[in-house]
C-alpha cells in the first residue's frame, strides 16, 4: 500500500534530517515509525490517546465552537 501524507515544511525537515542521522531515505523512516506504532498493543495506543483526549479537552471544546 501506497500512502501520501501532508508535512509542514518544519516536520519535513525534521524527517529528513532524522532519516539522514540514521543513514535513511525520509521515506524508510516514516513506513518503520508507522510499522512501529501498529505493532503496539491496541491498550497502549488507546490509553495513550486517552490522555491526550482528555489533557486537551477545554482546547477541543473551544475549537468546536
């Protein structure tokens, strides 16, 4: 599977730069970061999304509006 995604040019960037310290392509680094973060346990992402969800809830309220 093929998947295209937006990056600013700051998080782009930061890729390649990380991917170069690493001895990467960009393109290698973010299809082991996203194999990484689907082999976690479901339970680990969920509570982990969790305490994003409701660290910013007032800020998700207000952008609601």
């Amino acid at each position: 599977m093929q998947l295209a995604i937006e990056l600013t040019e700051a998080q782009a960037q930061e890729l390649r730069a990380r991917a170069k310290r690493l001895g990467l392509a960009p393109e290698e680094l973010a299809s082991a970061a996203v194999a990484e973060l689907l082999s976690e346990p479901e339970s680990d992402f969920e509570q982990a999304a969790r305490k994003v969800l409701s660290k910013n809830a007032e800020l998700y309220r207000r952008l609601a509006r």
